[in-house]
C-alpha cells in the first residue's frame, strides 16, 4: 500500500512540475462581426505568407499613453496594432462597407495586440479604433 501511495505521490509531482516548467504563451482573443471574412486575406494575420513584410505604418494615434497604428499592403489589405496598453483594451479594424470588423485583446503579460488583416483593397476603405473597457478612445481616419 505505501509503494502505490509513493508511486501516486511522486507522479503527482512530477506531473506538477511539468506544469511549472510549461512555459506560459499568451493566446489573444480575437473576435469578428459584420460581414467580416467575406474578402481575400480576412481572417489571417499579417504574418501570412505572401503578406509579411508588405504592410507599412500608415497612421498612428495616441489616447491615455496608449498608441494606436494602422498598416496597409496594397497586396493584402490593413490591420490595426495597439501598443503600451493594459488589459481591457482591443485593437479593431474596421471595414466601412458592410459594418465588418476585427478586434483583438491585450491578454495578460504582454502590453500590445494586433488585429487579423481587414481587405480593404478594390475601393474599399477601412481604418484603426483603439477601445478600452468599451470606451472607443482614438481611431485612424478612413483608408
């Protein structure tokens, strides 16, 4: 009986230690409405092959410390990015036509988040909203 219990005991242990050891990887919380995903490249992050490296900084704005950027790739389309920023706060991209948009949270350990890429590519138009605890604090003029 006590050989089970210490074979039970140490395998907890070892199972705990594991979990210590995990290195903690924040996960963003990204989320969508509107008709966003109806175009080419929504959906995806800018890190997509065929898109990464083609955004460049077109705008940036700042509200209570925090900056708010917008990008755009005349290939891929735009996204929003939101640094030095505390939980609570999202970064949106929104696409004029249609109502469709993107967000993504700050999540815990990091100070910054990025949308998923907005097409507004083919004459539509698109810009940057910072918002936190539901309170849209700057915004990007349309694109």
């Amino acid at each position: 009986m006590q050989r089970r219990l210490l074979k039970t005991t140490l395998a907890a242990a070892g199972a705990a230690l594991a979990v210590v050891l995990t290195p903690f990887t924040a996960q963003a919380a990204s989320y969508s409405g509107g008709n966003y995903g109806a175009y080419a490249y929504e959906g995806s992050y800018p890190t997509i092959s065929g898109c990464s490296g083609t955004f460049a900084q077109k705008h940036a704005a700042s509200a209570s410390g925090i900056t708010l950027k917008y990008f755009y790739s005349s290939r891929c389309g735009s996204f929003a990015r939101i640094e030095n920023a505390p939980q609570g706060c999202v970064a949106v991209a929104q696409r004029a036509d249609g109502g469709g948009w993107v967000s993504e949270s700050v999540d815990p350990g990091i100070n910054y988040a990025y949308t998923k890429i907005a097409n507004n590519l083919n004459g539509r138009l698109s810009r940057a909203i910072l918002s936190c605890n539901g309170h849209d604090l700057a915004w990007t003029p349309w694109y």
